[in-house]
C-alpha cells in the first residue's frame, strides 16, 4: 500500500512496496458495513497526504472568501438575503474540510496482470478496472497548489468516456514513472487486439 518514486516500473509485487517515510498513508479506510465492495487481495498502492494539504488550503480558501463575501452583502450592504446561500455554502465547506482527510486515505490504485484498478470513497465506493489494451491516453496534470507540494494527478482516457479515471495525490515521480510503465504496457496490448 505504497507509491513507490524509487521504483523503475511498478508493479504489485512486496519487493516493489519500499518508500519513504510518510510519502503515502499507511493503509487504505475501508468502510465498516459487512456490505462494503471489500478489496481484493494484492498490493494496493495509495495518494501522498500533501494531497489533503493542498485540498485543505483550496478549500478552506473559497471557504474564507465565502464567509467574506456573506458579511460583505449583509452587514455593508444590508442584503440579509445572503445569509441564506452564504450559510449553506459555509456548512457544506466546512464538512467537506472535516471529512477530506478520510475520504484521501480511502483511495488507491492496485496493478494487476491485465489491468489497473481504481477505488475511492467510504459512503459512496467506486470501483473501476481498466484494461490496459483499453487505454488510449494517460495524461499527468497538476496545478500551481500541486506544484508546491510535488504532487500531480495521473489521468486515463479510454474509449468509453464513463471509464475515465483520476488518481489524485501522486507523487510527481511516482505518476511519470506510473505512466511511463502504463504506456508501454498499454503499447504491448494493444499489438495483440
């Protein structure tokens, strides 16, 4: 359960799981209902936390500029109206801000022979395979915020627009190695269709 920036090509095996200390979460959150989509066995690889760090400041600052525009409207320009939205919105953000970091340590990639496999989220869990032969574009992007932090989101485009997957939180060297392998695997099996 690790993203590992030393290693040339990832893969699931133990011996590719060493990394440095506090580059990712321990362990991946499940969620306690005997119903869960439970995880399958295999290496599962996880997000950096700088990543709750930069969705905490990007948050929390639209957080600030709400509550700013709200007593701009209401207390100088005497729109009490604005109390409305603005609370709304204030109470929104602010569970968003609450549950950010266990919702972080809930995503994680596994690679398996044939495909990757993609899971997030504790109330609503989204489990997504993409073949490798099906990938047709794996994209790194990141912004200023990420940047700072060295982190980038890897992105893959398939044929089938619903099937579009996003790994946030990556190392900046684990997603170029990630995607590096992810093409030339993608190459391999794709010759064979």
């Amino acid at each position: 359960m690790t993203n590992s920036p030393e290693a040339t090509t990832p893969d699931s095996s133990p011996a590719s799981t060493t990394t440095e200390a506090g580059s990712t979460f321990e362990r991946i959150v499940e969620p306690r209902s005997e119903n869960r989509l439970a995880l399958e066995g295999g290496v599962w690889h996880q997000i950096s936390p700088k990543y709750v760090t930069v969705q905490l400041i990007s948050t929390g600052s639209f957080l600030l500029l709400v509550i700013a525009a709200t007593l701009v409207l209401t207390l100088l320009m005497h729109q009490l109206w604005a109390w409305i939205p603005g609370g709304i919105l204030t109470v929104i953000l602010a569970w968003t801000l609450v549950i950010l970091p266990r919702q972080a340590r809930s995503i994680g990639y596994q690679l398996r022979d044939d495909d990757l496999v993609f899971r997030r989220g504790i109330l609503w869990q989204r489990f997504v395979a993409v073949p490798y032969g099906r990938m047709q574009l794996i994209d790194i992007t990141h912004g200023p915020l990420d940047r700072g932090f060295g982190i980038a989101q890897l992105k893959f485009v398939t044929a089938a627009a619903a099937t579009g997957v996003v790994i946030p939180g990556l190392e900046q060297s684990t997603a170029e190695t990630l995607r590096d392998h992810l093409v030339e695997v993608a190459e391999s099996r794709r010759t064979g269709l």
